[in-house]
C-alpha cells in the first residue's frame, strides 16, 4: 500500500519502531454526554446548550497513576492524550480561552496530572491536538462543524477570521511543547481540504510545522498537517493494512494504526461493538508482522475511571505480553521469502535473528511453513513456557505416506492436539 508521508529522520522514530504498543486516551466534555467524541457534531448541539458539559465536569474518580499502571501493565510503552479534541474544550491550564479544565467544578490542570503520573512510569509522553475546533469564534462552520446546516452560522463566517484561529493554534501548541517538559509525540487531528473543507491554508501548516521543529526538534509528527512529505510516521484509522505501508520510492514507513476497543473513541455508554482480548492481541501482532505500531484507545467515563471491559482487555493484553512480548518488541516484518503459514503471522527481531510464528487459529498436530527450510533453524520452542517445539522436514514428518509428494525445503512444526492455555501462541524460532 503506498502512502504519502515518509519518515524523514530515522533516529527520531527508533525508539518508536522498538516499542511498537501505546495508549490513546480520548477525554473531555463528550464523556459526561457518553454519546460519542463527536456528539457536538453528530446531534447540532449549540455551543450554549453544549456548555452544560463544562459546568459540570467534576471527575471526582479520576487517578491518572492508575490509568498508567494499567497502560503499563498491558505492555504499552507510551501513550498520546487528547488535550484539545474537536470540540475545542482544553485539558490544561491554557492562558488563551476560557474553555479549559481549570474553570470547570473540577478546577485542574488534568493533562499536567496525566503526564506526571505516565512519565512516572517510565512511558512515553504523546499529545494530540485537534486542528478543528467547533467552541473558537474565528472557526468557520464547514462540512464537519456542529452548525453546518444553520443558515445565520454559515452567514457568520463572514466575520469570522481563520488567520486569528491559526495564531491561537500556534499560541496554544506553544504552551504544550514549553510548559509540559519533554513531548515525544504531537498527534494533530485532521484535515480535509476540498469543497467546504479545510487544510494547510487554513492551518497555516508551515508556521505550525516551523513552531513545533523549533521548539523541539525531536519530536515525532504525525502526517495530518496536509504538507506533502511532512508526517514521521502514517496513521491508518481503524483498519488493519493489508501489507507493510510503502512510500513514492517503494521504502517502507513508519506506520502507527490507531484502534478502539469498541467503536468509539470517547466513553459511549450505549455502544457495544467491543472487540475481543483475542482479537485485540491479533491486530497487535498483525501490524507489527507489517512493520506497523498499535495505539490502542481507551475512553475514560465523566468520573474519570475506565470503562470496565476496557480494564478487562487490557489486563488481558497484559497477562499475554508478560509472557510473549519477545515477539513484539523490536520485531517487524519476517525477510524476504518468508511466507508465513495460513492462519498465522510472522514477526522477527533482526537483532536476535529470532522469528516468531503466532498461531492464530490452532490446528491439528503440524503447522507447515512454506519457504522456511528446516535448516535454517537452530531451535523452536513456545514462548509462553520454554517448552521445545519439535520440527522436521516435510517429508519425514508425514506419517500417511504422502510425504515424498510435498516439497522438502517445507518445516513441519509438531504441535499438541489441545491448544496451549494462552489466547495467541507464539513459538520461538532460533534462526541459523
């Protein structure tokens, strides 16, 4: 699949390819509505009726420490925080509006509390930064806006002034990337240039992409911003590739899928779509098998505590990486001419020269791996448990007098009738 952005700084993204699995955390105002991130939008909410979120944000419950144990215990090795979504409410103390988490009835700075509580934890700090925001005055209603369909809005956008806008952006990204200490990623979220869109222009996407390398040259960024070439890693929403992602020159990039547990990004009480601790782990190994990074959303309820299932899964997640988490971290594609077997997905750490096969769907007693010839294998063993896996050519592994029709450069791996007691297995390949 060919993309646009490309990586232009690879010891920027090292540390990223390495971890591979962080957390997204979708909060604000839309929690206590529990009807989706973009109920403003979806339902025409007026502003002023909207505000009745603001007046009365209270998330008595919240302990970020604990969202980081768990995001910790799940594997996650860094995380990325809403601290403005589309709906223009700010997480953190801003000195450029109102609209802000420390005049509600909770009264504080909840993006300081979170990233402390992260950093303490040896993760990570991401921050995403909503380019629309549907509360700013100088905002013009467009396709995406709450107001759309509104006549006397649309009238408005005539004093409306979008260059004030993209200074208050740029005013507000300062803040982030000065007062908050070292950011590893800023996530911006997203254009749409076209017919009653919007994209660089409107941004301003070069001041702003100029801001951020000045202010902290290390920084990852995403490619949302609209500028050709700009973005150090790609963000397919809420599908899985169906192959490692690729630029203009056929080079792979640097790729980060971005998934929800259910099919909201902000808490949504009434929404059960919620995908499976199995099914989670699978999307994880498939996007590192393809070169790609997880970042796995968690939605937090107006209280400020996670959503039960959401707590379930990620411990779920957790107790899978205790034991298997050699075949994701530092792993990507398996080399060339590595086709993996049906129902399974390679991984593998070129520094180890280790290749893992995850056995999606389990099948009855041989796992055949087309172009892997048995002597290129030093050793197979679960991952789960140090238990050996043995292995023969294809040929000798037959039993039913087939054998000498089937290719001999074809590894058979033995495996037990009854699936080991872990939701994805992973057998680890010691490669020659």
């Amino acid at each position: 699949m060919k993309v646009m952005a490309k990586s232009k700084t690879a010891n920027k993204t090292a540390w990223f390819v390495q971890d591979r699995f962080g957390m997204f955390i979708h909060w604000g105002l839309y929690a206590l509505a529990a009807r989706h991130e973009w109920v403003k939008r979806n339902e025409k909410i007026p502003t002023a009726e909207y505000n009745k979120y603001f007046e009365h944000f209270n998330p008595d419950l919240f302990n970020p420490r604990e969202w980081a144990r768990l995001a910790k215990g799940a594997g996650m090795k860094y995380f990325v925080i809403t601290a403005k979504h589309h709906e223009g409410f700010c997480l953190w103390d801003t000195k450029h509006t109102a609209f802000k988490a420390t005049n509600t009835p909770y009264g504080r700075d909840v993006l300081k509390q979170v990233i402390e509580a992260f950093r303490e934890e040896g993760l990570k700090v991401g921050v995403y930064y909503s380019l629309l925001d549907w509360h700013h005055p100088d905002f013009t209603v467009d396709k995406h806006h709450p107001m759309r369909d509104n006549p006397e809005e649309r009238k408005k956008n005539e004093q409306r002034q979008m260059p004030r806008y993209a200074a208050y952006m740029r005013n507000q990204v300062k803040e982030l990337l000065t007062n908050y200490g070292k950011i590893d990623i800023i996530w911006y979220d997203f254009s749409y240039p076209g017919e009653d869109g919007k994209g660089r222009a409107d941004w301003e996407s070069e001041k702003l992409y100029d801001l951020i390398c000045k202010l902290q040259p290390e920084i990852m960024v995403d490619n949302r911003l609209d500028l050709e070439g700009v973005g150090d890693f790609v963000t397919p929403e809420q599908f899985q590739p169906a192959a490692p992602l690729l630029d203009k020159e056929d080079k792979p990039v640097v790729w980060e899928g971005c998934q929800t547990f259910s099919g909201s990004w902000g808490y949504h009480r009434d929404e059960l779509t919620w995908k499976s601790t199995d099914l989670l782990i699978r999307m994880l190994v498939d996007g590192v098998s393809k070169g790609g990074n997880l970042l796995l959303n968690i939605g937090p309820t107006g209280r400020g505590e996670l959503d039960y299932r959401a707590r379930e899964r990620l411990e779920g997640i957790g107790q899978w990486m205790r034991l298997n988490s050699r075949s994701i971290y530092g792993c990507g594609p398996a080399p060339d001419g590595l086709v993996a077997p049906p129902d399974c997905r390679y991984t593998y750490n070129p520094v180890t020269n280790r290749l893992y096969l995850h056995v999606f769907a389990w099948p009855f007693r041989n796992i055949f791996s087309p172009g892997l010839s048995p002597e290129r294998v030093e050793y197979a063993q679960f991952l789960h448990d140090a238990s050996e896996v043995l292995f023969k050519p294809v040929a000798e592994a037959s039993w039913n007098g087939l054998g000498r029709h089937l290719k001999k450069d074809i590894c058979a791996f033995q495996v037990p009738i009854v699936k080991p007691p872990v939701d994805v297995p992973v057998i680890e390949l010691f490669l020659k």
